[in-house]
C-alpha cells in the first residue's frame, strides 16, 4: 500500500467519515505553533456567519492563532513546486459546526510569499494576505503592514503528550473548514493523521490580532506545538 493509499485508510479517529469522490491537494502542515484563547461568544458571534454555530467547549469559545510552515503543496497529479509551495503561514480562527460537522472558520490567513498567498486566495477563496514572516525552531515572527496584525513570539518545545485531554483533542482535532462566499457556505474536507502534539513553554510573545471587537490578551490560556502532519484536501461542497 502506497503512503498517501495508507493516509486515507487511517480513518479510525474522524468523527465522520471520508467524503465521497477523490482528494485534491497534498500538503504538509509542519513545525506548527498553538496558541489558544477563550473569548466570550458575544464577541465572537457576529464574526461568523449566520449559517454557522460557533462551537464551544464547556460552554466557552475559543480563537486559536496557529503559525506552521507549509510545504510541498500541490494539486493530486503535479508535482509540488518550493518556490510556491513552501511558506509560513499564520492563521487566526475559531471553531463551529454545521450539520454536525465540527470545522474551523478563519478570521484572518497571512502566508509570507506574495505569490503563494495570491495563488491560495484564487484558488480556494480563503482570505490570504501577504506578511512579513521570519521563523525559527524557537522563534516566530510575522508582520502583516495593512491591517497591523503582528505576532512575535519564542518558546521552547517541551514532552510529548502522549495523552491528549478532551480539550487537546477539541482545539487540534478538525477534519473540515468553512468558507462564506456570494451567501453560501462551503465545506472544504481534510484528512489527516492526529496531531503529535507536544508541550510547549512561551518564554515571550507579544499579539495583535484585532477582528470587529475581538482583540487577543497578553497571554494564551493553552498552546500546544506539533512537529506537523501529511493533508488531502477536498474541493469545495455546499456546506
């Protein structure tokens, strides 16, 4: 069995099962940074769109800003290409479901090429903007210069977790994504492996992400870090 043939087999952990038809894109979500916040769902609500409930846990909601590198990004039949391929990428997004589909819906998406954020934006429809991004084993920093998003932060990588809470699992575990677009609601479906999560230290950040009258603490309430996962990705489906 091929490696991605064994990918699409390990389904014992979905919450639901593989959609019907042939995934689209690989890619790779590397080296990825968690950082999580609980806000209050007054604020959060008018950000999402009508067609979505915004999902919580224990009754609280949650925004996460997640910075990954992504790589070898590629649609099923092309080779990948590193020049576009491989970029940071930083995105700030909360968690709803619809249908019974637990997914994420983005506030924001910054990639650090200029290229590679106008090829996902086309392409996908999801709201990529270029930043200014820099990043290390220990180290992130992004700068978007039109909407003065910023993020800056070193950790040290801590244990691995080798058992994950219902928490854990809730903010990392999500096997769809919703777009708004011309009043629809799409669903892009994902299939990948559970994170490897691990514990991460936060020796130093400084945040500014400020969507409507969300704007993000000093500090997360969690972070977790990954060394990343394999990813097919599906067209898009009405909701």
């Amino acid at each position: 069995m091929s490696r991605l043939a064994e990918l699409l087999a390990d389904t014992a952990h979905r919450p639901y099962p593989l959609p019907a038809g042939g995934w689209r894109y690989y890619q790779e979500w590397n080296e990825a940074l968690f950082l999580h916040w609980r806000v209050p769902l007054a604020v959060l609500r008018p950000l999402v769109p009508a067609g979505l409930d915004v999902d919580t846990f224990a009754g609280e909601a949650w925004v996460s800003v997640v910075g990954f590198t992504m790589q070898r990004i590629r649609p099923r039949y092309l080779p990948a290409l590193a020049p576009v391929s491989d970029f940071h990428e930083i995105n700030l997004r909360t968690y709803v479901v619809r249908d019974g589909r637990a997914g994420v819906y983005f506030l924001s998406i910054e990639a650090q090429k200029r290229v590679s954020a106008w090829l996902a934006r086309a392409l996908s429809g999801l709201p990529y903007e270029r930043a200014r991004m820099e990043r290390s084993r220990r180290h992130y920093r992004s700068h978007n210069a039109r909407t003065g998003f910023r993020l800056e932060a070193e950790f040290v990588i801590g244990a691995a977790i080798t058992a994950p809470t219902p928490l854990d699992k809730w903010l990392t575990e999500r096997y769809c994504l919703y777009l708004e677009r011309a009043g629809a609601v799409l669903r892009y479906d994902i299939q990948h492996r559970p994170w490897p999560l691990a514990r991460v230290d936060v020796q130093r950040l400084d945040v500014l992400y400020r969507v409507g009258a969300l704007v993000l603490p000093p500090a997360p309430d969690a972070a977790h870090y990954s060394a990343g996962v394999q990813v097919l990705a599906w067209g898009a489906a009405r909701g």
